[in-house]
C-alpha cells in the first residue's frame, strides 16, 4: 500500500517538473522575442555616434 502512495508521490512531482519546464521555455521565446522586436525597432547604435 505504501509504494503507491510514493509512486503518487512521485508522479506528481515529476508532473509539477514538466509544467515548471514547459513555463521556462515558454518564457524564454517571449524573451527572446520581445528581445529581436526591440533590436529591430532600434537603429544601429554604432552608426550615427561618432
């Protein structure tokens, strides 16, 4: 009986694991792409600055 409240126990951390990581990926290509609209919408720094 106490094996299956581990094997719970284990699934639903290995569940909250996946979530946690599908939320870190998710949020890394926002980042990256607020990061590429941002690099786009500025002009090229190096240029206009003697």
């Amino acid at each position: 009986m106490g094996i299956w409240i581990e094997l719970g126990v284990f699934l639903l951390v290995f569940v909250f694991a996946a979530w946690q990581f599908h939320d870190l990926r998710r949020e890394k290509a926002r980042r990256l792409e607020r990061e590429r609209a941002e690099a786009q919408a500025k002009p090229s720094s190096g240029e206009s600055q003697p």
